[in-house]
C-alpha cells in the first residue's frame, strides 16, 4: 500500500471524530442518581458507546443563513444496551443540520447494559425529558423557536421518544435550576422502528406522531405502528405512517445507502414538519 493512501486512511477516523461537535452534559454536576460515575469515561465499540453515566447532548447547528427556527432531539437505538451512534444518531443530525434543523444527538443511560442499575422510566427517561428542558432553556442561543421543538428515535430510542409524548410537565416554574424551569413536552415525535408498541397510547392533546417502519419488521413495530396510527386517529391527533414494504429492522439514515424509498424516510419527515407548520422561516 502507498504511503499516502496508507496515511489518509489512518487520518480519517480522526478527522471524523474531529467534526463531531462537543458533548454538553445535561447536568454540570451528574445526573441524579449517577452523580458518583459522572466521570467515569464512556467506551466505544465501533460506532456504538456504552458506559453512559453522564448523559448529554451533541449539537448540531445549522448555519445562520440556514436557521428554520425547528430543533428536534435524536435518540439513538441500540436495545438500552448500548446507543447505535452511527446510522441512528450523528449521521441523521448532520443531515438535519444542512436542512437548516438544529438537531441535537442525545447519549442516554442505558438500562439493559451488563451490570447496569438504570431503569428505562427512572433514568433514560430523566434524560430525555431533561434533554428537551435544555434545548428549550437555550433556544435563544440556537436560534430555535420554543414551540418547534421535538423528539425523534430510533428502536429502543424510539421507547423514549414516544413515552416522552404520552407523559411530559410544563416544568417548575419555581425550581432554582432554570433548566427545570421548562417544559418537557416535545412539540412533535418521530418514532423510527420503536419496540414495546403496546405500551403506547394516544390521547387527544398530544404531539402530532411521525411514524415510519419496515413490513418485515417483528410484529409488534410492523404491526403495532398501524394499531398505534389508529389510536391516534381515534384520539383526535394528527399523525402520518409510513410502512415501507421492502425494509425490516434498523435501516436508520446512511448517507450512503442504495436509494430506496426507506432511505428517503428524512425527506418524507421535513414534508411531514413543513405540512404541519412546525418547519420553515
């Protein structure tokens, strides 16, 4: 092998890493219940990470001239044992990002891990509702509209993204931490592929829904998406489903994947915002 290729191939996972923007914790001095690891370091494995003791989020902001004024927190899947990172996390919120979304890729704890004490409700869930707080703490600084703020996942990121609708609070309005001031209730969610359908449900009032799967996906997301659609139709809130008939599980969003009408699923998501008047200038 020449030098050069043999040089250029060693440099870039670097640079990769160098253009992924800085995590920002969600709590400065760790989450609760996670306080005494917060320093433990996270460990990656490929594109995935594990050993999550100190949730955050990576942002990702669009260029001014690009603003829309719509953020939306991505959660990755990865069964809560681990956090696909790639295909289901900072390839997505760069595309975001050069659509004019501001997205932010959140690393939540993860309750299946080896070892792990974390629930899903008690601690994954803290960091999502706590993500969407953040976000909405500091619109002003990314250039975001409070009431275009929203949820997207992946899988078992998906879980999160879907209980954050159902069960959300308009925050403490006399909490010392600013933070939990705010509200915790997504303005829109996106479920990619998510697991334990059943547990889901709809009541008028909520998020409008974004839903996409695979029909050979396993029966509760390749069915339970088209059960879910219809308890959101009964309750009165808009929602869209795209069921594509030749994907299954985990197509997530790859840059460079063979065109098909899954991988065109962001597109069909901005159409979905742009309808619903939660995306454009």
């Amino acid at each position: 092998m020449k030098p050069t290729v043999l040089f250029l191939l060693l440099l870039a996972p670097i640079l990769a890493l160098a253009e992924t923007p800085a995590a920002l914790p969600l709590w400065p001095k760790g989450a609760p219940g996670s306080e005494t690891r917060a320093a433990e370091s996270e460990k990656t494995e490929g594109s995935n990470v594990v050993n999550i003791h100190n949730p955050s989020i990576t942002p990702f902001v669009p260029a001014a001239d690009k603003f829309t004024g719509t953020a939306v927190i991505i959660c990755p899947g990865g069964g809560h044992s681990k956090l696909c990172l790639g295909h289901e996390g900072y390839a997505l919120a760069e595309w975001f990002r050069d659509h004019g979304i501001a997205a932010f890729v959140l690393k939540y704890r993860l309750a299946r891990e080896k070892g792990s004490t974390y629930t899903i409700q008690d601690h994954a869930m803290a960091d999502a509702r706590r993500a969407i707080r953040t976000v909405r703490n500091r619109a002003a600084e990314w250039h975001i509209k409070v009431d275009r703020i929203g949820i997207l996942g992946f899988s078992a990121g998906g879980e999160l993204a879907a209980f954050a609708a159902m069960k959300n609070d308009p925050g403490q309005k006399e909490a010392a931490d600013p933070i939990e001031q705010q509200s915790s209730r997504p303005d829109f969610q996106g479920l990619i592929y998510p697991g334990t359908s059943g547990l889901f449900s709809a009541e008028k009032g909520m998020p409008p829904l974004f839903i996409a799967c695979g029909y050979s996906d396993r029966p509760d997301i390749a069915e339970g998406m088209a059960t879910l659609y219809l308890k959101y139709k009964a309750a009165g809130v808009k929602a869209e489903l795209h069921i594509y008939a030749n994907a299954g599980h985990g197509f997530g969003y790859k840059p460079d994947a063979k065109p098909s009408a899954a991988a065109k699923w962001p597109d069909r998501f901005t159409e979905w915002l742009t309808d619903s008047g939660l995306l454009g200038k």
